[in-house]
C-alpha cells in the first residue's frame, strides 16, 4: 500500500501540473478575448452561451449583438483549474472505497455463506447513501464550508471501510449505506460537484467533465490493485488498508486547497438570480426537474451493472479474474480518455443534447453484451461501453445549471443525484437478485436496455419541449 500511496501522490502532481498548462493556454488579458467572444456571437447564441452571459428574463429578446455588453466579470482562473485538479484527486480515491466490495464479490459472498446479491446490496447501499447524504451535506455545506464536508467524509470512509472489514454481511452492508454512503461519500462526492461548478462560467462542462472523471480514474487505478490484495492479503485486510489511505490522503489536499467558491460582482450576481434567457417556459419548472431526476434513475439503473458485475461475469463465461478486473479497468479507462471529449461536447451543443446522445451509445453498448462471451470481444464491448456513457452524468449537472438559475444549484444538484445514485444502487442490487433467480446475466443486462429506452423517450420528450419554448424567444 505504500507503492499505491506513492502513486496516489504522483497522480495528483500531474493531475495539478496538467490544469496549471491548460489554465495557462486560457490566460489572454481581458481586451484579447474581445474579438473571440464578438466572432463566436455572430451567429446564434446557444444554450451555454445565452445561459453564461445572464440574459434577464425580461430581456429575453435581446440581440445576439447585445449580449457581450450584458456579460459581467469572468470568475474563471487559474485557481479555478488548480481547484478541479484537488477535486479530481479527491474523488479518485473516494469513488475507490466501493470498489473494494465489487472487486471481491465472490470471495465475500464465498466467505460469509451469502448469494452474490447481499455483497452486491452493500456496493449498491453505498451508491445510495451517497446520495442521500449528498442532499443533507450539500446543504451543510452551504453553511460551513465543503472543506469541512468532505475532510469528515474522509474520516468516514476509513471508519466505514475498517467497520465493514470486522464483521458479517449486515454489518457490511449497515457499514457501506451509513458510515461509507450516507456520512462518508455523501460529504465528498455531490458538494464537489456543486462547489467545483461555481469556480466557473465560461467551460463549466468541461470542468464537471473532469471532476467526475474521478470515477474512472479510481476504475482505471484501483481494480486491479484491489484484485492483487486480494488474493494476497484478503477482502478484510484490503479494506482496511485502502480505508487508512482514504483518510490519510484526502485530509492534506482539502484542509490546503478547499478554500470558499468566487463570489460573482456586478451584472454576474443579478444573473445568477435570474431565470436562464432560453429557461422553462412550456411548463413548471418543478415538472421539468421531476422529469430529469426520472430520466437519471432510468439512466443510471444500466450505467451501474456492468461496473458492478464485470468482474463476476467474467468468471462466470472462463475468464480469470486478474482479467476481469482489467476488462474493469480498461472499461473505466476509455470512459475517463473520452469525457473530455463529452465535457467539450455539451459546452457546444447543451446539456439535454449531450444526455441523449450519450444515453443511446449506452444503450446500444449494453445490449452488445448479450451478443458476446468470449474475452476480445468483452474488452472490446468494454471499452465501447465507457466510451459511450461517460458524459452523462456532468451533462446532467450542466443541464441544471442551464435550466434553472445558479442559486438553486446547490440544492437541485444535490437531489438529482439522490435519484442518479439511487439508480446506480438499484441498478446493482437489481443485477445481483436476476442472476440469483436465473443463474446468467443475459436477463439482467436486457433489463438494464429496457430501462435506458425509457430514458431515451424521457430526454427526447424534454428536448423537444425546450426547443418549442425556446424558438420564439430566440426568434424576437
């Protein structure tokens, strides 16, 4: 484990270096971004542009000429990058602690004399916790501050983890639902997400894309790690090991570098209170939210069962399972490699687009599951499936801020993904009980098509609404 926290260091100096350079590619003085923001406005504004600039909604008709004179202050800098950099590695090693149980879903199940889908429940209880801790620590940290959010999330995750490690299959489900999700991962995974995005306002759907990517980053790093202290040490001793780094890790990096969000001045704060210039109109805004948190629980139930069964299913079909765990890694790898594609994707084409597309390289990634069992084309249909469903999950929080005003994000984005991790949860689980029922995977991963069809209806249905509520503004 010290060779695992070695590199854990390492990858944060990179990770730091590289968003020091990008934020140094974006450094021209204020007088050299006029020309850029006057060609790119010529043509229609669009949904990120109109949103940035902070139309009023009383001036929702307003030229595409008019709108740099209505922009106020960038809160973007350097220290925005160096910020999402210490998110990143944070979540990286946070999203980890699940894994552990995911990694060694059979010997545990083995171990404690469970079916597969008790172990599998305490990685889904985590996901679930997760998001509602998630609402209760987004608001505490409103209040106090997400440096001391996630700093006692890290503490949890140690304590959850070791708790998890000392006793049977309630106490590791009771372990990961309470103290890793609700307490732990709750005070890390959702504040971040909404702090990171007030660092921002010109490339926030890159930013989001690349904070969570922690998720892949501790897919990429952690399975095949875990797989070895597995076989080497035990379920039990690598789950408290990893527990022991969370905390020692995570603690340094946020008491250092969480310090409180910009406060937008001038014409940014009266934006930030406004409705978007292309908002809800064709109807409530409390139906249009509804609808999005629908559409990521029936999105996120799919998203999760590949992740959390991988592993097992390759054992199942004759696959080893060192190879498992780098079918894992690769799958996660390739949805870590292409969200930077997606993040730069949905800062040109919105939000609810980017959900949708993503949604159906999903769907179609999924079913290719059932067409295959030998290993090539697992890897294969692995990778394709990262590739596909890896900017979902950051095109649903830039849909929010899109939609509704930025004050409202620090409680609408913590709710959603209440509903996206409780998909993720049941999403699990729910892969667990079918293959305990019917002895394969093809039933579970069928499912998982259906409920991301119906995704699809729900997202196509949003999009369409908002493209006729949007045309007549834009028409004025």
């Amino acid at each position: 484990m010290v060779g695992i926290a070695a590199a854990t260091m390492v990858f944060s100096t990179a990770a730091i270096k590289v968003a020091m350079m990008q934020a140094a590619s974006t450094g021209a003085r204020p007088w050299q971004q006029v020309p850029w923001r006057r060609r790119r406005l010529r043509r229609e504004p669009n949904d990120h542009e109109i949103n940035r600039l902070a139309v009023p909604h009383a001036m929702s008709g307003a030229s595409a000429d008019r709108l740099p004179e209505l922009a106020g202050a960038s809160v973007e800098t350097r220290a925005s990058w160096l910020v999402a950099s210490v998110a990143l590695v944070i979540l990286s090693i946070s999203y980890g602690a699940p894994l552990v149980a995911v990694v060694a879903l059979k010997p545990i199940a083995v171990e404690l004399g469970s079916s597969r889908s008790l172990p599998a429940l305490a990685g889904s209880l985590a996901w679930l916790g997760s998001g509602l801790g998630g609402i209760v620590m987004g608001w505490l940290a409103e209040r106090i501050g997400v440096r001391w959010t996630v700093m006692s999330g890290a503490v949890m995750v140690g304590a959850g983890l070791a708790l998890s490690a000392a006793g049977g299959v309630w106490l590791l489900a009771f372990a990961h639902a309470v103290v890793i999700g609700l307490a732990g991962m709750g005070g890390i995974n959702v504040p971040l997400m909404t702090y990171v995005s007030r660092w921002f306002d010109q490339r926030r759907g890159t930013a989001l894309a690349l904070i969570s990517s922690g998720q892949y980053v501790a897919g990429v790093v952690w399975p095949a790690l875990f797989e070895r202290a597995v076989a080497h040490f035990g379920w039990r001793h690598t789950m408290e090991l990893f527990g022991a780094l969370a905390v020692v890790a995570i603690l340094p990096l946020a008491a250092l570098f969480l310090r409180d969000a910009p406060k937008p001045g001038g014409r940014a704060v009266s934006a930030a209170r406004a409705p978007s210039a292309a908002g809800i109109r064709a109807w409530h805004p409390a139906t249009a939210f509804a609808l999005l948190c629908l559409a990521g629980f029936l999105c996120c139930v799919p998203m999760a069962m590949p992740q959390a069964h991988l592993v097992a299913f390759c054992s199942d079909v004759g696959i080893t399972p060192a190879h498992g765990a780098l079918m894992l890694s690769v799958l996660l790898g390739c949805a870590f490699v292409s969200r930077q594609f997606w993040g730069w994707l949905s800062d040109r084409i919105g939000g609810l687009a980017s959900i949708f597309v993503g949604s159906a390289c999903q769907s179609a990634a999924l079913a290719a599951f059932l067409l295959t069992e030998d290993e090539t084309g697992l890897f294969t249909v692995a990778g394709f499936f990262g590739l596909g469903f890896s900017g979902i999950v950051p095109a649903y929080v830039l849909a929010i801020c899109q939609l509704f005003p930025m004050r409202e994000a620090g409680w609408r984005v913590p709710i959603w993904f209440c509903f996206g991790l409780s998909g993720m949860a049941a999403g699990g689980w729910l892969a667990g009980v079918l293959y305990d029922y019917f002895g394969f995977y093809a039933p579970a991963f069928a499912v998982g098509v259906a409920f991301n069809i119906a995704n699809l209806f729900v997202i196509l249905w949003l999009i369409a609404r908002r493209r006729a509520a949007r045309l007549p503004a834009l028409a004025a």
